[in-house]
C-alpha cells in the first residue's frame, strides 16, 4: 500500500516538473517549433499530390464529315459496237476514261483499304472499277483516274438514253466505296513533372493550411494510327482524389501518322 501510494506521488511529481519545464520555455521557442510542424505538414501534403496526381489530356475531336467526290472529266478510251444476227441485237463495249477527286472535309487524315468507284446513271450502276488502297490526308483534294467498263446491256435498257444521246447531255455520277480502318485512342503520357512553387496560406486561430502548388508538366501524344489528325484547344487536369485540383488551357495542333507531339503545360 505504501509501494502504490509513493508511486502516485512520484508520478504526480513527473507531471508537475513537465509543466513548469514547459513554462519555462520561452515563447519565440514555441513559435519556433509551430512553423517547423507547418512546414513538415506542407512537404508531407506536397509528396503526396505528387503521388497521387492523374493527368488527363482532353482533346477537342471534330465530328467527321463524309468524303465528297467530283467527276473532273470523262473521256471515250474504247468504243465497239457489233451486231449479233443470231439474237437479233446489237452489243457494245464502252469504256471510259474518269478523271475525279475525292476531297476529305476532316481535319483528320485516313488511310482506307481496297475500294471500288461506281458509275451511275439515272440512278442505276452502270460501272464498277477497283480502287486500289491507300491514304488521304487531311484537309487533302486527291485526284484519282480509273477505267470503266460500261455494263452495255443495263445502259441500253435505260428508256432515257435515246433522249440524253439526242440532247447531248448525259447524266452521270459516281460513288467511291472505301473501307476505313478503325481509328485509335492516341496515348498521353507524362514526360516529367517538376515543382515551381508552393505558397502556403495558413488561417489562425483554427489552424487551416491552403496550398497554392504550381507545377511544370511534359506531356508526350502518341498517334497509333496511320494518318495524322489534328486536335482543337485541350485542357490538362490535376486530379486528387477524384477530384479536380488544377488545369490549364493547351494549344491546338498536328499530330502526324504513327509519330507523336510533345507539350509543355503549367499547372497552378
């Protein structure tokens, strides 16, 4: 009982010493000691944004418009006309020589595989000729020439070819067929990251520390696709915890076929 009664005066002593060091302690210690906790508190809050931040790029993608083709001309390469006394009919072999364009609207390039461009008249098929695979830019006028073996019996059957040939005139058009490839995600990667600055702004009496962080970013887009294509006014974000933390406006530009674009972005 004794043991249990000096122990509690013992530690009663311990506690009264602490207070009266504690008070000892001079006050321009204390403040001291407060703003290195501060500090430590901001390195800390700092590593850990650095961990935790996502990048995403957001590129502005144009809506795709539709390839548009023009007949630039057309000329006569073979004419045969032969008479076939066993049935009675006439057959012809026509084939024509077409010069036309294909205009890509689309600030995105494609590249397309085999195709084929028909020809039509009033409305019916008339033509069919391969058109070999390759690649159209954006914003690019591609002129094509191709050779069109005319289906003579369905141009005959046509009850207004006699009034087109005695006019003069005769109504054709052409349809491109092509097969696009499917077009890939370009991939955004984060070069390096460095930090600028950091501005702290801490409230009394309540301790509440704001940071004000600005950090350089280099980003890296790869383009996996064969043609290049080009990309409006983005933004880049800073995301901590889900939540949006920082972002800064990024310039337009051109990313070329399978290559890929470096920007320099800050973050406040």
């Amino acid at each position: 009982m004794e043991k249990a009664e000096e122990t509690v005066l013992n530690s009663s002593k311990a506690a009264k010493e602490t207070k009266d060091a504690e008070a000892q302690i001079p006050p321009k210690n204390k403040s001291k000691h407060r703003r290195r906790n501060i500090c430590l508190g901001v390195t800390a809050a700092v590593i850990v944004v650095f961990v935790l931040v996502v990048v995403i790029l957001a590129l502005t993608v144009f809506k795709a418009k539709e390839p548009s083709t023009t007949i630039d001309s057309i000329a006569l390469d073979n004419l045969r006309v032969s008479l076939d006394l066993a049935r009675l009919g006439v057959d012809l072999n026509l084939t024509l020589d077409v010069d036309l364009t294909v205009k890509n609207p689309n600030n995105v390039g494609f590249k397309f595989k085999n195709g084929s461009a028909l020809l039509n008249y009033r409305g019916e098929v008339v033509g069919d000729v391969p058109i070999p695979a390759g690649k159209i830019g954006a914003d690019e006028t591609k002129p094509m020439n191709v050779t069109v073996t005319v289906m003579a019996d369905r141009l005959l059957s046509n009850s207004q070819l006699y009034t087109d040939v005695m006019s003069g005139v005769m109504k054709l058009s052409t349809l491109i067929k092509l097969s696009v490839f499917k077009a890939k995600e370009p991939k955004v990667q984060v070069i390096s990251a460095s930090l600028e600055g950091v501005s702290p702004r801490i409230s009394f009496p309540v301790i509440n520390i704001e940071l004000n962080i600005t950090l350089n970013l280099t980003l890296r887009i790869q383009n996996r696709n064969y043609a290049s294509f080009k990309h409006g006014p983005g933004k880049s974000f800073i995301l901590y915890h889900a939540k949006e933390v920082g972002e800064v406006d990024l310039d337009p530009g051109v990313i070329p076929s399978r290559g890929q674009r470096r920007l320099r972005a800050g973050l406040l």
